[in-house]
C-alpha cells in the first residue's frame, strides 16, 4: 500500500515536472537520446540531415515520435513561428506526416492514419507537379510556413512530434 502510494506520488511528480519543463528527453531501445521542445500543447524536434519522407518516418519512429500532424491553424501558427524563431528561411523545408500516396488528391497523415482534418497550403498548391508529388513538406511563403505536395523521394529536414506520450513511456525522465 505504502509503496503503491509512493509510485504514485512519484507518478503526479513526475507528471508535474514534464509539464513545467519545455523539453522531453526520450530514449528508445538504445538510441540515443532525443530531446524534444514544447511549443504549446505538443513536443516537437527537427532532424536536421536531409532525408527521403519515407526515411522520415523511420527516423521520428526511432526516436520516439511520428512525423508532425498539424492539425489546426494554432498549431500551424505556433510551428512556423517557432522555426522562423529559429532562423529558418526558404531554403528550409520539413517534411510532415501528410501524405496522398494510396489515393491522388486524398491526403491523409501517417501518423494517425486519417485524413487532414487541417492544411494550410502555400498558393497554387497542392498542384501535384510532374504527376509526382504525394508527400506534404513545409516551406517559407509568404512570410510563414505553409503546405506543399512534394516528391516523396526526394531529401528534406524533417519535423517530428511527441504527442500524449504515446511511445517509449517507460524511458521518459
Ligand atoms: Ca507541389
């Protein structure tokens, strides 16, 4: 009962804590660790070396998260402010969970398996060019970060988020 008890204090503590802090240190079957910013409600991290939006998936898996899911203005608001924060500029593009490679035209995230309930698409976009553009990247327009249908294949920097502590629970500190 006693010990029950001090878990869970233990537990609210450690709840408390992660909710004062405004980063997450995750760490996932012997990865290395990954720390994880708190912008609003949601934990977020960039990975920085370019990668396919197919690598990108498996990276944000590894390290303890999913490709970001937008899913409102707020958030959409929140983000690109921060990575304009951040110093980004137009030669910066991440990659996000929006994806319309089962359907054309139907996009869904990866992350959650359903379609988008939000976009926020740069003008003129989507416009599947080429006929070959099925993953959602962000990038400067317009003086904020917004959506854009991209080549899946091709190399970007890729932006992950931690949401509800859903993986890797045991690791978190
Ligand atoms: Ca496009």
């Amino acid at each position: 009962m006693i010990k029950s008890g001090s878990v869970l204090i233990a537990f609210v503590l450690c709840l408390l804590a992660g909710d004062a802090n405004s980063s997450l240190s995750v760490t996932c079957n012997g990865n290395p660790q990954q720390a994880y910013q708190k912008i609003n409600s949601k934990y977020y991290f960039i990975w920085h070396t370019k990668v396919s939006w197919f690598n990108a998936a498996h990276v944000c898996r590894r390290l303890g998260g999913d490709l970001v899911l937008i899913e409102s203005e707020e958030e959409m608001t929140s983000v690109s402010n921060f990575l304009l924060s951040q110093g980004y500029d137009g030669s910066a593009w991440f990659w996000t969970s929006g994806n319309d490679i089962t359907q054309n035209r139907r996009f869904q995230s990866i992350t959650n398996g359903m379609p988008l309930s939000y976009t926020k698409w740069s003008h003129g976009e989507p416009d599947n060019a080429g006929g070959n553009e099925h993953c959602v990247h962000l990038w400067l327009r317009d003086g904020s970060f917004k959506m854009n249908d991209w080549i899946c294949n091709e190399r970007a920097q890729v932006l992950c988020q931690n949401q509800n502590h859903t993986r890797c629970w045991e690791a978190y500190n």
